[in-house]
C-alpha cells in the first residue's frame, strides 16, 4: 500500500459470529474458493454479458463472504470470546449450579420502533458476560416480545452446554416471569432490586408533589436504603424481608418499638437520643404524606417483589456493560445484522478484560474521585474514578485479522468510515460544587454499610 492510500479493507465493522452449531454447519457446506493471488485493488465493476456469467460472479461473490465472515469468527474466538465453559471462572465448572443476570438492550431504535434487541448473560461471580443473544424484530411477534426470545434464547444453549443455571436474576418484566415460572421452574429467579427501587421513587417522587406531601421527598432516601437494607438482611427469607419493610411505616412516624399479633418487634437502628428524636422529621399519622406513603409501601405488587429479592441481587455490572456496548454499537447509527453482532463481540472482549478494576490513586497515593451534580437529589455527589481500560485484546485481534490477510482465499472490499459524535455540555449544575472532603465523607453505597444503619 502506498503512503497516505487508505485502506480499503474492512476487518472490523462487518463480520457475523455464527453460534457454534452455525460455524459446524458451514464448515461442511460452504464450499472454499479457489486459491488465488492476492489483490490489493478494489473489484471493478461487474462487465455486461450472459445471465449465467453474472450469477456465476454473485455465487463466488457470496462464498467469499461466507469465507469471511467465517474466518473473523475465528479471529474472534481466538481472541477469547469461546463456550461458555472458558469464560466461567475456575472455582466453578460448567457442570456446578451458579447464579447468573440477564438483561436486554435496544440495540437500534428506529421511528417506527426497536428494530434489535440484544440479551446479555452475565456471570455474578467473576462479573463477565458469558453469553449474548441478539434478536430481530422480524423474528418476534413484536418489539416488546424481542427480550423475551433472547432470555429463551440464551438459557436454552446455556442450558445445552451444560450449565446449571441455580440462580437467574433479571428486571421485573412480566412476560419475562412468566417465562421464568412456566418453562424454567427449577431455577430460583430473583428481581434486580435497583430496578424495583427506581419505581419506587418514582411513586415516592410523584406524591411529594401533591398538595400537603412535600415531606416526603425529604425520606426518599432514607426509604430507598432501607429497602436496600431489608433484602440485604434477610438471607432469602421471604417473609422476614416483607416485614423489615413494612416497618417503615412505624420508623417515619417516631415509633421505634411496636407489636404485631402476639411479637413484639422494635427497629434495629441504635437508640435514638432526645436530641436526636426531635431533631427528625417524623410524619404525622394522620397526615395526606404518611396515607400516600402507607399506598406505596403495602402495595400488593411491590410485596409479590419482594419475595423475589431476599438474595439482594442486582445487574449493576450489566448495566456497566451496556454503556461499553454503546462505544461499539451507538444507537444512532444504523448497522446490518452482522455488524452489530460483531460489534457486540468486541464490546464483550472489552468489558471482560476490564472486570475488577481498582480504584485508581494520585502520585500521592490518594484515591481519586469525580464529583458530578445529580439532577435527581438536587445534590452533589462523589464517584470513585476506576483505572484505565487496558485493550490488549485488540492487538490479538489484529494478528488474527493480519494472517487472515495472508489468506489469498479472502476478500475484502468496503471501505471503513468512522462515525463522528457530537461533543456535549460537560456540566448541568446550577450551583458550585461544594469541598471535595465534604462530598467524600458523606458518601454512602447500598451495597456497603447498609448493615449497621438501615435508616
């Protein structure tokens, strides 16, 4: 290639992945091109004549891709993205039962609606994706259906490859339960509890505007910890989860010791000082704020979750992976079925190189934070800043792809653009931000230190 000539192959931006029984399919029917020389010309345009010549070019032209795309697939497995077996961790084998989270994401969002859906399955304990099934709308009756089809999906060839699947978390979809009950009633299937929350303060957020309940904004996030609190307690079991919090309702209005029937229960909080009781905010009983909280808290379809959470799961991690996804997939640009699923690999190969990364320090040896502004607490707030992504996944890619180069059965032929992204405001604050130690010390994890405040 001469300097300054672009390149006019295109190794990365299409290239279907065929499942394992597809790769066995076509490696025993799609006949291999001759070998040839390579060439590093573009194809010229195809010359008029007989029917029968054309149609001899589309065919060849066809096993050629066919050789491709199988090839890449190659490259890609080579690069680690292989069965499930090799991706789950070495404590736990592919016979063992284990717990895993699924979810799905719109891959294009098109004006007339979702037109891919990709569903993840990832590993809880070593926090990677072991498997994804990406579903056209075409294929499901509708778009909503789509995730539903890829959950099926991916558990019936996780299920094929002999994993025992003891524990599956997802969000709370009903058609997603249903499933889960009815085709799958052996495994154990838990409720993402950051989603039931989100509802949660929805509903919380909504009552806080209505005349005479502004007070309950201030416990919105007193009450969203103590739920956090309540399935983090209760070592699956259903009924202590439901009553720690149910509780709330005697905690907001100042009653810390209570009965029920013949118990007596009393919160687990340290004691509160005189002080300390007057200095809270207690909601009246009889008030418009404590009726609407009362809705929220006792409603039927909330404590039916609840039974589904006592194992606190949650799919943060997949969460992660899908803002990974985005760098490779954007949904504002179009891709072929192909793309995307190759695509989507690469995101794979990146999230699970850098799972467990640390929290990255200062030339002091300080841990280094970023404190973004929350639109949703009106408040600032501290975020730890991990260490940088490493991609060294990509150089092995790119040796693979380069000895497929060498391969004169191989053709490539469209050139590669890249898509450029509007750079956005980087700050939505309305006020300063206040001392980078005052936001640090004030910070608070549902998943750390829950145990010892509930409230």
């Amino acid at each position: 290639m001469k300097p300054g000539q672009k390149s006019q192959y295109r190794i990365l931006k299409t290239g279907a992945v065929p499942t394992a029984t597809e790769q066995r399919s076509e490696e025993t029917t799609v006949p291999l091109p001759s070998t040839s020389p390579p060439s590093t010309a573009l194809p010229s345009a195809p010359s008029s004549g007989p029917s029968n010549v054309a149609s001899e070019e589309e065919a060849d032209s066809e096993v050629d891709m066919e050789r491709e795309l199988l090839d890449l697939s190659k490259s890609f497995e080579d690069c680690g993205l292989k069965d499930v077996s090799f991706v789950l961790p070495s404590s736990q084998s592919s016979s063992s039962a284990g717990t895993m989270s699924g979810s799905g994401s719109i891959s294009q969002d098109t004006e007339r609606g979702a037109k891919y859906s990709t569903y993840s399955f990832q590993n809880d304990s070593a926090k990677e994706i072991v498997h994804f099934e990406l579903v056209q709308v075409t294929e499901a009756s509708s778009s909503v259906a789509m995730e539903v089809m890829g959950l099926q999906r991916g558990l019936s060839e996780l299920l094929d490859r002999g994993v025992d699947i003891g524990v599956m978390t997802t969000d709370r979809s009903p058609s997603v339960r249903k499933l889960m009950r009815e085709e799958h009633p052996t495994i154990q299937h838990e409720l993402d509890s950051w989603h039931v929350t989100k509802g949660i303060k929805k509903n919380i957020v909504a009552a806080s505007n209505r005349k005479g309940q502004k007070e309950l904004f201030t416990w919105l996030k007193a009450i969203t910890n103590h739920l956090y609190w309540s399935c983090d307690t209760s070592n699956g079991d259903q009924e202590l989860c439901v009553r720690r919090w149910t509780s709330l309702l005697y905690h907001i209005i100042g009653v810390h010791r209570w009965e029920e029937g013949s118990s007596e229960h009393t919160c687990l909080h340290p004691p509160l000082s005189d002080e300390e009781q007057e200095r809270k905010k207690w909601i009246s009983p009889d008030s418009p704020a404590f009726s609407a909280l009362k809705d929220i808290v006792t409603n039927r379809n909330l404590l039916h979750d609840l039974r589904q959470m006592t194992l606190f799961k949650h799919t943060g991690p997949l969460e992660a992976y899908h803002s990974v996804m985005l760098k490779y997939v954007p949904k504002r640009l179009h891709f072929n079925y192909d793309s995307i699923r190759a695509r989507t690999q690469l995101a794979i190969m990146d999230h699970n190189e850098n799972v467990g990364r640390q929290q990255a320090t200062t030339k002091a040896g300080e841990l280094r934070w970023s404190f973004p502004y929350s639109r949703q607490s009106g408040d600032w707030v501290s975020k730890p800043i991990y260490q940088k992504t490493t991609q060294t996944f990509r150089r092995t890619l790119i040796e693979r792809a380069l000895e497929m180069r060498d391969d004169a059965s191989i053709a490539y032929t469209e050139q590669y653009k890249k898509p450029r992204c509007k750079r956005l405001l980087q700050n939505i604050a309305p006020v300063a931000r206040p001392d980078k130690n005052f936001l640090v010390a004030r910070r608070t994890s549902r998943f750390g230190g829950l145990r010892a405040k509930p409230y």
